[in-house]
C-alpha cells in the first residue's frame, strides 16, 4: 500500500511492497498479503463531510465533523468509545441522519438524494456481520442483488458466486451463515456489500466481534481491496491495520476530529495530549 | 361404580357417535378452525405491522382492535355477530352460519396473533433492518424479504399454540344454530348426550379434541427444540465432525493462514 504524501488517491494497481519499520512491527502493524488471486480493481467516488452535526435530543455527538477522502483513499478513523466515530461513519448512509452540515459523495449531496439510491452506491459492514439468518449464503448475496439491483435470477446468481469465490468462500454457498465461523460470516458481510458494486465501503468496527484467531482473514480482505482501489472509510481499533493499510488516519474524541495526518504522523509523531494518551492506552 | 361406568363410559353410545365425530365432526371443526386461523393471519400481519409503527394514527386502530377482541369473552363475539351481521351474512353467503362464524373466529384469533407476531418481528435484532436498509432496501422491502420472515420462524410454536386454542374455541359456534351436517365435534356430542342422557359421547368429543390437539402440541414441542438449538425448523442437522458434535465451525485454515508482507 503505498503511503502518499496527500489525499490524492493512491494507484488502483497493486503497489510495491514497502518495509515495515521495527517499530511499526512492534505496534502490531503487519502489512497484509492477498488472499489468494488478485480480484478485479474498483473505480471509488469521493466522500466529503461539511461540518456534519448529529445530536440525540440536546446529546450531541457530532459538533461539526470535517474530512474528505479521495477516490480511491483509505481513512481510518480511530478514537476512544463514545467519540462519535461510529456516528460520523453511519451519517455517511444517513443510518443517522445529520442534524447539520452536508455530506457529498462524488461532490452530490448525500442529503438530497433517496436513501436507497446513496445505499447502494455506498456499501457498509457492521461489526456484528448482520447476515440473514434464514437465508444460506448465496441467498444472502442473491437477495439484494435480485430485489435492489434488479438482476435476474441467473445473473444475480453468477455475480454472487464471483463474489463469494473471491473472498474464498465458494464452498460454502449452500451453508446457512450460523454454520460459518465469525470471520468467514463476515468475509460473507463484505461480499454481499461489494457484489452490489458500491463506489465506497464503509467498515464499522468489522473484527471487534471476531475471536482474536479470526480477524486476520478479514484484515487481509480489507487490505486486499484497499489495494486494488476502493474508496474506504474504516472504524477500527486494529491499530496495526490503520497503520499499514490506510492513507490517512483520524482521531476523533467527543464529537470532533482532533488531529488527523498519515499514519506515520499520527502513531510515531501524536501532537495532542489527547491523542497521545488514546494511544498510551491501545498501544 | 357401575352407573358411574355407564354415565360416562357406555361403549354402545360412544360406538354409535364416533362415526359422526371422526367424519363429520373432525371435517366441520378444522374448516371451522382452518378458516379462521386463514382469516385471523391475513389480519394479524397488518395489525402486528401497524402496532410497530411509529405513526400514532396506524398505532392506534391496531391497538383498539386487539383490546376489543381479546378483551371480549368468544362466545359474546361469536354470538353478537352471527346474530346481528346474519342478514348480511345470509345475503352474501347464504344460509349457513360458518361464514360468519369464521370470520367471527378469526377476529378473534387476529388480536391474539397479531400480538405473537408483533412480538416475534421485534425480537429480530435492530442490526438485520440496517443491514437490509443498508443494502438500499426500501423499509417495506426489508420488512418483507428479511425482518418479517425471521420473526415469524421464530413464533411457530407459539402460533401452533394459537390454532389449538382456534380448536378448542371453535366449539362455541353452536350457539348460531347448525344443521345436522354443519355440527362440529362439541355440537354432535352434545346432541348425543341429550337425547340419551348420557355424557359418554361428550367423553367421546372430547376425546376426539384431544386427538387432533395432543400431537399437535408435540409438533410444538419438537419445532421449539429445534428452535432452541439454533438450526431453522427445517434444515438438516451439520454433520458430525471427528471429535463429537461442533455445530459452529472452529477457525478454518484460511482464517489462519500467516500474514504475508507485500
């Protein structure tokens, strides 16, 4: 993953490989090998928020939230409990809607289009996987495809199992999901949000609810599609993912951005005390 | 010990009566009893449907609804509106009161499984509606296609449960008046019963009752075990792994693969 300077969006081609620092080795940051044979590259649109609000009666969880990321761009957005980091992320498909301020995705207001529209431009995983339980996988990755994109049955059919033998989970598309384990029901997640073709992907806390010998699978899917140039914003506490896989990082606590920088900057170089103190407590 | 024997027990008039009661009866009662719990679910989804919205004006009529008609005793309801709405009833359907009378029922039935269903589709946990909204679903569509289908899985015992109390309840159309070939299980008993002074063909109703209610409140049983034991009512059981029974796979290769560099 190349690390650039800006929030230009970094190549759609796979990158070099680049060295991870003894240091960063120590944090836990591990670069993230493909799973196995490179999958198609996307083309991302560009998110921005304006000065996003959010309050839950007088609580106010957003106190004007700033940042843009290009096409094709990782941000991680990282911070304590409770600092609207979740938020800010489910603003972006208006799951919240904000009380103020504005959202664009390729520069249209997020605000004035229907909600299903800006849903299936922008896919989401949630920290608990959230597949349907009733359904077996390949009906889980069917169903949108057939009822939102309005695919017939043998297309919606082929997308999925491209989809699904992408994340390596061809085998399992006549499993019901509570007989996969966490990480594959949640590579199972990130399938059926990207066979719906969205132009970014939003992650909320995808590995919190993962066995720590699990989440690994997900980081290296998530790393894989960052390569080939998905438009991501990520809520995460895998420091050592938002170190090696995102161009940019944010920190976030009560309700407002309080640095953001390259990941470098941010993990070896933290300005404020609030941040230096997040990080002397995860890391 | 005898008269009580004869009272209750005479195998002459319990032979005489089943006949009656295992074709005629046992048919007249699951029509009246199918038709109702028919009835009675196309009703309660609307109604279960309304009772979540956040709209008081649908709230409202869904709310008065279930405490009118659970709150009435049956047979008042039975018999009120067989009796008032039988001009109407005999107009649209004829002479038989069994239109009525399941629609009726199934009123009745509507507010208690509406209330079951209501029940079961707010136990689907909040994120399975994002994640269908998430995926561009309309509300309507993620009710329909992910939500509603979950929460009803999850009420089968309960609305099993519902259609013995139909059952049971369907007894209660006597009161409306029936022709020979319209009597239900209770009706046929207790005509019987009258004409020879003697229960024992009640004892043979309710015998057939029991007949058609026990194994269902097996099936009952057996659905919640599965239920319980987190496979879907109809699916195959995972098949065994070497080392005992594991439902839910372990980490997988793949999930343990080293990380590589690149």
């Amino acid at each position: 993953m190349t690390m650039t300077e800006t929030p230009t969006p970094p190549a759609t081609t796979p990158s070099t490989s680049t060295p991870v620092s003894p240091t960063a080795a120590a944090a836990g940051a591990t670069a993230l090998a493909p799973a196995g044979a490179p999958g198609p590259t996307f083309s991302g649109g560009s998110i921005e928020l304006q000065g996003v609000r959010k309050a839950f009666g007088r609580n106010e969880v957003l106190n004007g939230v700033s940042f843009s990321v290009a096409a094709g761009e990782v941000v991680c957005v990282i911070g304590p409990s409770g600092s609207g980091k979740s938020t800010a992320l489910r603003c972006i498909n208006r799951l919240e809607e904000p009380t103020g301020g504005d959202i664009r995705l390729d520069g249209e207001s997020t605000l004035s289009m229907s909600v299903d529209t800006l849903r299936q431009r922008v896919g989401m995983v949630f920290q608990q996987f959230n597949l349907f339980p009733h359904k077996t996988v390949i009906e889980n990755m069917t169903l949108p495809l057939r009822k939102v994109a309005g695919l017939g049955k043998d297309e919606a059919r082929a997308r999925a199992m491209a989809g699904l033998e992408q994340v390596g989970l061809g085998g399992k598309a006549d499993y019901r999901p509570v007989r996969l384990s966490g990480g594959q029901q949640q590579r199972v997640a990130i399938a059926r949000a990207l066979a719906m073709e969205p132009e970014a992907m939003l992650f909320d806390e995808a590995t919190s609810a993962l066995d720590p010998e699990l989440v690994k699978g997900v980081l290296r899917l998530m790393a894989d599609l960052a390569r080939r140039g998905m438009t991501m914003v990520v809520v995460t506490h895998e420091m050592g993912f938002a170190r090696s896989v995102a161009d940019r990082v944010i920190f976030m606590d009560r309700g407002v951005i309080v640095e953001q920088g390259r990941p470098a900057a941010i993990f070896d170089d933290p300005q404020s005390p609030r941040l230096q103190a997040f990080l002397a407590e995860v890391l | 010990m005898d008269n009580f024997l004869q009272t209750f027990l005479d195998w002459d008039l319990i032979s005489e009566v089943l006949p009656d009661l295992l074709t005629t009866g046992i048919k007249n009662t699951l029509l009246l009893a199918l038709g109702a719990s028919v009835v009675g679910f196309v009703v309660a989804l609307p109604l279960a449907l309304m009772g979540l919205s956040h709209r008081r004006v649908l709230r409202w009529p869904a709310r008065v609804f279930t405490d009118v008609f659970r709150g009435l005793p049956a047979i008042l309801t039975i018999l009120l509106f067989g009796q008032a709405l039988s001009p109407l009833g005999m107009s649209l359907f004829g002479p038989s009161p069994f239109p009525l009378a399941i629609v009726a029922l199934g009123l009745i039935t509507a507010a208690y499984t509406g209330e079951i269903l209501r029940a079961g589709i707010q136990s689907v946990e909040k994120g399975q509606l994002e994640a269908a909204r998430a995926l561009g679903m309309s509300y309507g569509a993620a009710m329909r296609l992910a939500i509603v289908p979950q929460g009803i899985r999850r009420v089968i015992p309960t609305l099993v449960n519902q259609f013995i109390a139909v059952i049971k309840d369907s007894s209660l159309v006597y009161t409306l008046g029936l022709v020979a070939g319209e009597r239900e299980i209770f009706r046929i008993g207790q005509d019987a019963s009258v004409s020879n002074a003697n229960l024992s063909p009640l004892v043979a109703a309710g015998l057939v009752y029991l007949l058609l209610t026990v194994p269902l409140t097996h099936v009952v049983n057996a659905i919640d075990k599965r239920l319980r034991e987190g496979r879907t009512p109809f699916e195959e059981p995972p098949a065994a792994l070497p080392g005992g029974p594991a439902p839910v796979p372990a980490a997988t290769a793949d999930d343990l693969l080293p990380l590589g560099r690149h």
